[in-house]
C-alpha cells in the first residue's frame, strides 16, 4: 500500500507544464465534491496532499518558484470553483431572451476571477515552502489566508470557502461557536492537508506526530461538539406563534406585473390554511413571515393590495415580508428603490422597513451603473439604475416578538457582519429567493452558509425562502423545522430562545481565527529565518 502511495506522490512531484496545470485543475474539482449538497468532506484529505504534492515539485525558488506555484493555485482554484459553482448560470436562463448569451461568460469568468485568489494564496505559501510539517503550515498561511481575502475584497465572497467542508456534520459545526468560519478554514486546511506526511520518504518522526496531533483535534471537535449538542439546553420564546410561507412561485412568474393579483392570493390563501399546529390558521399566528421580494409591485402604490391584507389577517398577526420599497436616495447613491424588509401591522400598515445593505453585483446593481447600461447592459433584476443600498444593518422592531436581525438573500454568508447596530437581537431573519437557481446545488449551499451564523452568534435564525429552503433554527444550528427545496406550504413553529451569553466567535469575532493563523505563520517564519542561519541551527540543535 504505502508503495503504491509513494509511487503516485512520485509521479505527482515529477510532473511538470501543463499537465501539472491539468492535475490541478482535476484536484480542485475533486475537492469541490466537499460542498453542499454532496457533503463528502473526507475528500479533502485526498486532494490538499495532492496539492501539496504538486507543489512539492516545484523546482523553481524564490519568485520564479512563486509564480510557477501561483499557476497551479489558479488552476486548483478554476476547477474548484468552477465544479462548486456552475449553478449561477442558472439565473441566466430566467429572462433567456435578454440574458442567455451571458450564460458562458459568467461561468467561466467568476470562477475564472476567484481564482486569482488561490493563485496568490499559492504563491505566497510558496515563499515560506520547506520539508515536513512547515509546507502544511505554508499552505495555511497561503491558502487560507487568501480565503480570507476572497471574503472580504470587492464587497468579499465567501461562498464555499473550505471551513465550511466540516459543518454539514453538527458536531464538528460546533466548532464555529468557538472559532467562527476563518478559524474552521485555516484548521481544515492544517488538518486535512497532513496526511501527506505519511507519504513522505522516510516518515519522519515529527511528521506522525503531526498527523496524530490533527487527528485527535478532528475527534476532539467531534466530541466536543456532541458534548455541546447534548447539554445545552434551548427553550422557546413565550408567546411567538410562527408561519412561515414557502409559496415555490417559478421566477420567471414572480415578478410579472400583470400577476400581481395572483400573486398575492397565492401568498394570502397559503397564510390561511389550518394545520396541524394551527387548526385555527391565521387565527393561531402571531407572527407571519414572506420570504424576499414577495409582491411583483411597490406596495404603497397599490393601495388595493393593502384592502386585501387588512381583510385577511387577524388582530393578533404581524406581517414580515421581504418588499421592493420605493425613496429617496441616500448620499452618494442615485437610484430610489431599495430591496426591504417590511414589518406591517393587520391593517397592513408598514410600521417599520429595513433595507439591504450588501447589495448582490450584477444581481441588484452594476459596476459603473450608468455607463454600463447606456452600453445597453442591465442587472438581473432588470430595475433601471439598480437597488441603493442601506447604510446599516438596523433591529426590527416587532410587535410580540423579540427585535430581529434582518438579513436579505446572500447577507447571511458574511461571518461578522450579521448583528444590527446597537442591542443583541433575539434571533436573526432571512428572507431569500433562491428560485433564481432552481433545483440545483445552490439553494443547499446557501441554507448551509446561513446556518453556520447562528452557531457562530448563539442566534436562532427563522429564513424564509420563495422555493426552499426553509427553516426555523435553534441557536446551535440544529434544524425544528424545515420546508425543503422546490416543496410548497407553510413552516409553523416555535421560535427558538437565543443564547443566554454570545459564543466566543460573538464576542471576540476574529481573535481566535486570528491566533490559529499567526501560529502557522509563526512556524512559517521561525524555519525561514533558521535557513537563513544554518550555522546558528546547528548550534540549537546541538543543545
């Protein structure tokens, strides 16, 4: 066995051009089976050796060494995200006619543009490349430092970033709670890159040690977590009847004007049906909520739509809804529509909106906005002039329920930057419309990325989606209820109490991420700065 390994790492060491290039490409798409839905996170511990591998066959030093490593880090990167991500082209086929020709472009060029990432994370750890346990460290530096650029430069995107390989698994998702999704990046990567240690020839000593050391960290996380499960106790908030409606309207029906009406029927008769929970229907809710954009108009220029409202919804109900609003622009911005949050008493009186902050390039808005389309281009929502944007995440104020913190659509991908100004709220609120991608992979990853902020905050999170997912989550990110993708109906639950004290990721956001990653770099340049002075290594060693 251990012959036939080393034969493999051989040949992977020795290849060199474009079939290096080639191998790369092959392992990033291997590794890309670790995201939602296939979840088979072991495979990393195959294809980040491998990786190693191909770097390890790097003649080249110093920054000819770097830019051959960048190479194989884009092509790593490309076929990542291109396996992971194919899924977008999907919202190019909606309005095919205006948009279908861009199809081929995206896909490629996002991947395309991503990987640039991967590419500098390689040539960086390049740089401090050397034998054993310091290339593992290396990659963490490189690697996963580059992750945390990806999630934070031009807006960030840190979609399928590889921390979040691990917490499709509860138990090991725990680990978020303590060390958010940076920290569960750069361990995945240390963790599940080790195993090229025992490739190695000779296994040297310190490399099973280190491979032994990642192994009992994976368990302990493991335990751990189930520890975490099992003896945390979540009660529910008194008081808080929930409804939450997935009505799975097509998208290329959602926002046709001249369905309004049907639209909000739609909406409306699904709100009142009885159920088991509530064989009263809307008459035992308290709390009603729609998921993003659900009115195919702006409400306050519909004065009917509000007459339908106040004639279906009782007393007791408050409605939650994602809505277009329509006002003033704020400084610095030009368009006057916003993508909202509504909050609307039975009369259907907004009492409160709440805007979006982080709005979706090319989705809600474009670069240049104004030269662009009078290129004769437009973004997928097709709004002319696009969304503005919020100036901050701010508190919903909901009559009988606790205050909430909105998040609209991608806003629940972002690890620290999901809190509203001011006060801790009870629990946090995405509305979504994943009908944009259909039944593929990334409504699956999206529901896994949201779900991880309720760990990372100690947070129940209620998410509505237009064609799933929905669900109601406890505050360790177990799932009370769920509606899946693609299903009609209504989620009637309880909401979730939040944590009584803010996880360690809450309150010390990226401080614990942050002494993992120095720690690796410390090893990094610890060994850099002893090859530098052999003759001073030698005289420790003697010690």
């Amino acid at each position: 066995m251990r012959d036939w390994l080393g034969t493999w790492a051989d040949l992977l060491r020795s290849v060199t051009g474009w079939r290096r290039w080639g191998c790369a490409f092959l392992v990033g798409t291997v590794s890309a089976a670790s995201t939602a839905p296939f979840d088979l996170w072991p495979v990393l511990a195959l294809t980040f050796p491998a990786l190693v591998l191909l770097m390890d066959g790097i003649a080249q030093r110093g920054w000819r060494g770097a830019r051959a490593a960048g190479a194989v880090g884009w092509w790593f990167g490309f076929g990542y995200f291109l396996a992971s991500l194919w899924w977008i082209g999907n919202a190019f086929l909606v309005d095919a006619d205006v948009f279908a020709w861009l199809l081929p472009f995206a896909v490629v060029s996002m991947p395309a543009g991503l990987a640039l990432f991967s590419a500098l994370g390689l040539a960086v750890a390049r740089l401090f490349w050397g034998e054993g346990a310091r290339r593992i460290a290396a990659l963490c530096v490189g690697l996963g430092g580059a992750e945390w650029l990806r999630g934070h430069v031009l807006t960030g995107f840190p979609w399928n970033t590889f921390g979040y390989a691990v917490t499709e698994m509860l138990p090991l998702a725990q680990g978020a709670a303590l060390v958010g999704l940076w920290g569960l990046t750069f361990l995945t990567i240390l963790i599940f890159a080790t195993p090229v240690l025992l490739i190695d020839r000779p296994v040297r000593r310190g490399g099973m040690v280190v491979v032994a050391g990642a192994l009992v960290l994976l368990v302990s996380g493991w335990v751990w977590g189930n520890w975490r499960l099992a003896t945390t106790e979540v009660g529910s908030v008194p008081g808080v009847r929930l409804r939450v409606v997935q009505p799975a309207i097509p998208q290329n029906e959602k926002f046709v004007y001249a369905r309004r009406h049907a639209v909000l029927d739609e909406y409306l008769d699904l709100s009142s049906q009885p159920s088991a929970r509530y064989p009263g229907g809307l008459a035992d809710v308290t709390l009603l909520i729609w998921p993003e954009s659900a009115f195919p108009f702006i409400y306050e220029y519909e004065p009917w739509a509000r007459e339908r409202i106040a004639a279906t919804l009782p007393e007791n109900v408050t409605l939650v809804t994602g809505a277009a609003r329509r006002g003033p622009p704020p400084a610095g911005q030009t368009s006057s529509f916003f993508n909202s949050i509504r909050v609307m008493d039975h009369d259907g009186r907004v009492l409160q909106s709440a805007d979006k902050v982080h709005l979706v390039p090319f989705g809600e808005y474009l670069p240049f906005q104004s030269f662009l389309e009078s290129l004769g281009l437009e973004q997928l929502t097709r709004v002319r002039g696009g969304f503005s944007s919020g100036s901050q995440l701010e508190a919903l104020r909901i009559p009988g329920a606790p205050a909430a913190g909105p998040l609209i659509c991608y806003e629940a991908i972002f690890p620290g930057a999901v809190l509203p100004v001011g006060e801790r709220p009870g629990f946090l609120l995405n509305v979504t419309n994943d009908a944009w991608f259909g039944m593929t992979p990334g409504p699956y990853q999206h529901f896994l990325q949201a779900r991880l902020r309720s760990i990372e905050e100690g947070l129940p999170m209620v998410r509505a989606a237009n064609t799933g997912i929905s669900a109601i989550i406890d505050p360790l990110g177990r799932n009370v209820a769920t509606l899946g993708l693609g299903e009609r109906g209504v989620l009637d639950a309880i909401l979730p109490q939040r944590l009584p004290h803010p996880p360690l990721s809450s309150r010390h956001g990226a401080l614990p991420a942050l002494f993992i990653y120095l720690m690796s770099l410390g090893v990094c340049l610890r060994h850099t700065i002893l090859s530098l002075h052999p003759r001073k290594h030698v005289e420790v060693d003697r010690r």
